[in-house]
C-alpha cells in the first residue's frame, strides 16, 4: 500500500524532530552516563529512584526551555557558570559514589546505598548539556503547525516520551552489564571506567565556557 504524498510531507516533520532529538539527547553526557552508571553499579530496581529524578529533572529543563525562560537566564553573565560549577560538582560526587560501589555479587548486604531521586533532579536541572541540546531543537525543529503556542506544545510532548525512552535505554544498558559482573576485579575495574566517562562528559561543557 503506498502511503499519499501529502501524508509523507506531513510526516516529515515529526521524524526528522524524533531522529535528531534521539542523536542529541541520546548522545553520551551527564544525564545518560549517569542513568547507565548507576544502574551498573547499583542494578535496574534500586537505581530506579534516581532514574525517575533524572527523566524529572531533565523534562523541568525541556519546560524551561519551551517556555523561552532559559534563553532569559542564560543571558545573565553569571547564570551559565555557576550552573556548570554545581554540575561538575555534583558529577565529580556522583562519580566516587559509582567508582566506590560494591560488586553486584557482594552487595547483599546493600551497606552502600545509590544515590537517590533527589540526586537524580539535581542533576537534570543542574545540567548543561540538556540547556544546549533542548535550546537547539526547539530553535531548529518546526512542525509548521498553525500557532506557537500548539508548536511548543507538541514538541514539549513528543520530547518528555523520548527523553523516557532514552532514559530507560541507558538503565537497561547498564543493567545488563550489572548482571555479567559477577567477579568482583571485573566489576571494580567497569565501575571506575564508567564514573572516570562521566567525569569525561563534563569537558565538552567546560571548554565551552573556558
């Protein structure tokens, strides 16, 4: 069945937003590292607090940016620095937290706790990257829908589902690493690569600023 000419134009829209929306916000960096580290190292169910504070904190951005008040805030001189100092910040805590974390073999005792809901807002707030990337597709993406206002809302929308579903993927990646670990070296050696990559995708940020 060939699908109308007219229905394909209309559709074009939507899938170059999801396709570039998929590359940007899936793309390694704070948020998606974190979602996948800390399930590495804690699993999928006791990292799920702070996966939900993550997807939170990154859609409180999203809401930020369509309602045109991150353009405002980042147009004060001294906004953009002091988000990216509480982000590395933060980042350089979550990382020991990931680094420090007991093997999935030995953590029957769970004498170590994951980080929390609270840490995963933090860092979706806090971070960078969702500013640049969100700010770029709502400037760059347009639906040629009639009104602004019915534009912003759908790509609010289409956005808070991706930013889910890339959430989850992340997780379920690191989980499924969390689950082979089961020689404690090995695990040792995946938790210490995976906060020293966190920590590595706060240097695109910096050098942005410097």
């Amino acid at each position: 069945m060939q699908v109308p000419l007219s229905a394909s134009v209309a559709a074009e829209p939507y899938l170059s937003l999801v396709i570039t929306a998929l590359i940007v916000i899936g793309s390694p960096g704070p948020a998606t590292i974190g979602a996948s580290a800390t399930a590495t190292a804690f699993g999928l169910r006791r990292s799920l607090p702070y996966l939900l504070g993550s997807i939170a904190g990154t859609t409180t951005v999203l809401l930020v940016v369509a309602a045109g008040l991150a353009t405002v805030l980042m147009a004060q001189p001294r906004v953009g620095p002091v988000l990216l100092a509480l982000s590395v910040a933060y980042l350089a805590w979550l990382a020991w937290k990931i680094a420090t974390a007991p093997p999935p073999a030995v953590d029957a005792a769970r004498s170590r706790t994951p980080p929390t809901w609270l840490h995963g807002l933090v860092l979706g707030v806090a971070n960078p990257k969702a500013y640049a990337a969100l700010g770029a597709l709502f400037a760059s993406q347009h639906l040629g829908l009639p009104t602004a206002i019915l534009e912003s809302a759908v790509k609010t929308t289409v956005l808070t589902g991706l930013i889910v579903l890339i959430h989850l993927g992340w997780a379920v990646i690191g989980a499924s690493m969390a689950a082979a670990l089961q020689r404690p070296r090995v695990a040792r050696v995946v938790n210490v690569a995976l906060a020293a990559a966190l920590l590595a995708s706060t240097v695109p940020l910096v050098a942005d600023v410097l």
